[in-house]
C-alpha cells in the first residue's frame, strides 16, 4: 500500500477543518436567528435568506413532540444540518386544510383559490369559499379521523395542513408515506386571543406571504389592544354566567381557557374565573343555580338560537335572572349556508371584534356605536 503524500494528506485536513468552520457557523447563525413569533405559545418562525423554518412546539395539549418544518425557496440553498427536516417547496400552488379556523387565514391573504379539498365541507360557514365549494373547485375529502387517502392523492396537494389530538395519527402516517406533504397546526392549542390569531403567519409563510400576514396580524393586534384599554375604563365588573346543560350535567369555561380569557378581558365578573383548566368543567344544575342564578348576563349558553328554545330544552332555565330579564346572548344564531357557526370558523382570527361584542354586552357605553358581530342577543 503506498502512503499517501504529505501534501495530500494536509490538504484533505485543511478541507476538514474548512468544513467543519462552515457547518459550525451555519448552526451558530441558525441558533442565533429571531423568532418571528410574538404571542403564540406553540409556533416559531425563523427566516434566513433562501429559506424559513416553522416548529410546532406544541401541535396537541402536553406535548412533548416538535414538529419542524423547512419551507425552500426557489434556488434556496438548505444547510446539511437542517437536511433530516421534511422541505417543502414555497411558494405553494395547492392546499387541503382541515380546520374551518383555517378557512380565515386563506382568505384574509387572498388565496382561497388555492384551496382544493376539505373534510366535511358543509362545515365551513365563509360565503367566498362556499362559492368555490358549489363550484367543485373544492373536493370533499372525508372525514378528519378517516381522510379519503385515494381522494388526496388524485387531488396532490402541495401540503396538507391538519391537526392531531395526541401522538397517534395513523391516517396522516399513512398520507405521508404516500409522498404527500402533512403539516401539523396547533393553532387550536393556543388559549391567548393573539396567540390565536398570529396564526396566520404560518400560512403565510407557506405562501410566500409574510409580509401581507404580519400586516394583518399587526392591524388585528392594534385593535385588539384598543379595545383592551378602552375596556379598562369600565367602573362596574357585571356577573356572567357561560355554558348549558348536557346530559345531566352544566359545562362552563375553566378559567384559564380561551373563552374565559375573553371575559376577564372585557372586565367582565366570570364565576367561575377562579377554576383551573383550559377546557370545560362539569357542573351539577343545583351547584350553578345556586352560583349563578343572580348573575347579569347569560353568554354562549350552547347551541341555542332562542329564548323559547331553551326554555324546551330545560325548563329550569327560567329561574335565572339574566333569562328573565332577556340578557342572554349566543353566537350560535349566526350561521353559514350548510349551518356551520361563523363564531367557530372565524373567532380565532378576529379576535378583536370578539372583544368588542363582549364590551358592547356587558359595558355597552363604552362602544355605543359598535354594532354586535357574532353574538346575537335571544329573544
């Protein structure tokens, strides 16, 4: 065996150490990049010339899983140390999303068109994508348990942004091993009105967009925060009482969860602001009688569309105060052309005017002119 050259053998080891400057200050920089992302709690967003990274730090409750995410640019050069991450190539041409929360975001940048399935489309309330809908520019595509992987692949996508409820999700496994690009959104995770919102950077991003995303997040932001100062110059923090019966027992927002978040923002006395958790509490009828049957106002009182409606469902509605003297306002009358809630599709996205219909509910002097959105008081 010959012994190979001095020369030969620095030459290779200078190459080495080159190689090994260069990788260090790729992650160096990398590390060291802004996160783009102010008030969601399970996304990040970094950009870098040629490409972006999206985490999804927090794609289901207590997760302990990061999701990551390359989006490359045209002529993007890609770090080998971000190689192992699924690439996507963006601008995207076509999307299927799973969430009507997602519907918003596509049609605030302007890329509805863009949209080509959807499970359950009967769900989706927004006119402009219903038109699109009847048109069959947008396929049904199953269910969000059971996607219609045949469907799917006919449809090829650029992405297919869904969600998972834990760490077993057979049938977005299944999508990816088929070659088709699954992208997991935890925009439902976020329990802060902005952090909702900011959302629709993620998109965005995807669309080559962020720009236009950062601008309408900032002006939901801005008037967001208008509104949260003008709702401190309320002087009286009125009683409300949330939620309905269901099979035997009374469900209320826990009070750190989205909904009582809300409330406590409009300087609102939520009863049962106080209680631990993100989601729902169950409640006995005689346990919320007895807290909350003085209260002032009644809000989202379920699925309810009218007073006569729920005195049907439950006569014993009758003995609250906020029913008898008609302050019992919902968000459920206010519906798409298939019976979808406008209130679940697009709340997450504006909540700003969220906001200000809970201002105008409960402190109405303060926003005289602010006529209600999505809740509708019952008659």
């Amino acid at each position: 065996m010959k012994l190979v050259p001095k020369y030969l053998f620095f030459c290779c080891l200078s190459l080495f150490f080159i190689q090994c400057k260069k990788e260090s200050k790729e992650v160096e920089s990398i590390s060291n990049s802004k996160n783009e992302i102010r008030y969601a709690k399970g996304l990040e967003l970094y950009k870098y010339k040629g490409f972006s990274i999206i985490k999804i730090t927090n794609p289901w409750p207590d997760s302990k899983k990061v999701f990551t995410y390359i989006l490359k640019e045209k002529n993007g050069q890609i770090p080998d140390s971000l190689r192992q991450y699924n690439q996507i190539s963006v601008p995207i041409k076509s999307i299927v999303v799973t969430s009507t929360t997602h519907i918003p975001a596509l049609e605030l940048l302007g890329v509805e068109n863009t949209l080509v399935g959807f499970p359950n489309t009967d769900y989706i309330s927004s006119e402009k994508t219903r038109k699109l809908i009847d048109s069959g520019n947008v396929r049904e595509v199953g269910q969000n348990e059971s996607l219609n992987t045949e469907v799917l692949i006919d449809l090829k996508p650029d992405v297919i942004v869904s969600f998972g409820l834990n760490n077993s999700n057979p049938t977005l496994d299944n999508l990816q091993k088929s070659g088709l690009q699954v992208l997991l959104n935890g925009d439902w995770t976020e329990q802060s009105p902005l952090g909702k919102a900011e959302w629709i950077k993620f998109f965005g991003a995807l669309y080559g967009l962020d720009s236009k995303a950062n601008t309408l997040f900032t002006q939901i932001a801005k008037e967001f925060n208008t509104t949260l100062d003008l709702a401190k110059k309320a002087t009286t923090k009125p009683t409300v009482l949330c939620g309905a019966m269901y099979q035997e027992q009374w469900y209320v927002p826990q009070g750190e969860s989205w909904a009582a978040l809300f409330l406590k923002e409009a300087q609102s006395n939520y009863l049962w602001a106080d209680t631990k958790g993100t989601g729902s509490l169950s409640v006995p009828f005689e346990a919320v009688l007895e807290k909350a049957q003085n209260a002032e106002f009644w809000i989202a009182p379920g699925d309810f569309s009218s007073l006569q409606q729920m005195s049907d469902s439950n006569p014993h509605y009758n003995q609250f105060a906020a029913f008898k003297n008609k302050k019992v306002y919902s968000y459920a009358a206010k519906k798409g052309a298939k019976g979808g809630i406008v209130y679940f599709e697009l709340a997450s996205t504006r909540p700003d005017l969220v906001l200000k219909d809970l201002i105008k509910i409960t402190h109405q002097e303060l926003l005289p002119n602010h006529k209600l959105f999505f809740f509708q008081k019952l008659e």
